[in-house]
C-alpha cells in the first residue's frame, strides 16, 4: 500500500516539478530579451556562470543528501525512513540494483524534495528586481535541472552500456563516472558521496566534511540521534 501511494506521489511530483521548471526558465528568457536591449555585454556571463554554479551546487546537494541517507536514522525512521533512507541502504547491497528501476522511480524522490524550493521560488523571487536576481535565476533553475538528473547519472554510472553519448561524458568527467564513483561503493563506504559529477568530492574529503557533521550530530544529540558507524 505504500509503495502504491507513493508511486502516485512520485509520478506527480515529476509533473509538478517539470511545469514549473519550464516556468522558471521561460522567465529568464523573457528576461534575457529584455535585459539584452540595455546591457547587452552583461547578459552573457550573467546567465552563464550562474548554471555553473548551479551544477556546482547540485554535486554538494546530492552529497549532502546521500551522505545524511547512508549515515542517519533507519528504515523504520518515520515518514523518511521506507521511501528515502531504505533506498540509500540497500544501494550499497546491490549496487546495481537501481539500473532496473524505471524513471519514475529513478527521479521521483528528487523531485518530492525539490518541490517546495521551486514554489519559494517562483512565486516570492522577482527576476525583475535586480541583475542579482536574474543571476539567481539561472543558479536556481539550473541547480533543479542537475538536481533532477542526478539520480539518473548516479544510475548510468552503475550501468554497463549506458551509450555513446553518456560514455563520453563520464570519461570526460562531466557527469559521475564509474571509475570515480567506484571510490564510494569501497568499504566502509564513508567517502566520495557527491553523485552529480563529483568534482566536490576530493575537495570535501580532504578537509573532513562529512565526517565533520557526524561528530557534530553526535556532539549535539548524542544517542537520541541513531548513526550508522
């Protein structure tokens, strides 16, 4: 029954979610035209970096989360544990599980997650206001697009023949590469968890990231907060 229910949640969250994507970046190309007419040399680097540092934030923010996922409470942890912790959990016993889930299992939690951000933002953040607010836009709606995505190079990068295109990419290190992500699934599993491209990840092992809010979760909650060692 809950997998029923949430297999409708997913499958609408991913309508929701798209719609108001498409609504984001069409507001940054009405934009665009107009800012074009004014300050034509701005407009480029304005928009452009920003998706760069989006796909940046992105790499983090699946970091972040597949880090609290591995680390954090159990299956039986109300409301997140059967639909977010338990797939995160059995990743690690059969990794290439997740290459026979269907789309919509593949990239709806993200969604579901991603949702309210969207909201916040296309309703109470005027692109109009200011050239900040155009940059922040771009960073916004691109880091959903990579947010969306990033279960699916996550899923590619355990796959055997993912395609041409996707094998490009990954040996060129713009999406997560087997080779790369193979570090993650090494025991005891506590390093590399960035799975958008993870460019992050040397950088945030070496100055002890994650295992810096472990100790924090533990110096602050002690046992009331369940941590898996």
């Amino acid at each position: 029954m809950f997998q029923y229910k949430h297999r409708h949640l997913e499958i609408t969250s991913i309508f929701v979610f798209v719609v108001y994507c498409v609504m984001l970046v069409a507001k940054i190309g009405e934009e665009t035209i107009r800012l074009a007419d004014n300050i034509s040399y701005l407009v480029i680097p304005l928009a452009l970096f920003p998706i760069f540092v989006g796909y940046i934030g992105a790499d983090f923010f699946s970091g972040l989360v597949h880090f609290l996922g591995d680390t954090f409470g159990t299956e039986e942890t109300p409301v997140l544990g059967q639909a977010f912790i338990k797939p995160f959990r059995e990743h690690h016993v059969d990794p290439k599980g997740m290459t026979q889930h269907d789309f919509v299992e593949t990239s709806g939690n993200n969604c579901i997650v991603s949702i309210p951000f969207l909201l916040l933002v296309y309703y109470f953040v005027d692109i109009r206001v200011s050239l900040f607010a155009y940059s922040f836009y771009s960073f916004f709606s691109f880091l959903m697009i990579a947010v969306f995505n990033t279960n699916q190079i996550h899923k590619w990068a355990h796959m055997e023949n993912p395609g041409r295109l996707i094998l490009f990419l990954q040996r060129n290190n713009l999406i997560l590469s087997p080779v790369h992500h193979m570090i993650h699934h090494t025991e005891p599993f506590d390093k590399y968890y960035c799975i958008t491209v993870g460019w992050l990840n040397p950088f945030l092992y070496k100055i002890h990231f994650f295992e810096g809010i472990k100790i924090l979760a533990f110096k602050i909650f002690g046992d009331r907060v369940a941590i898996k060692h």
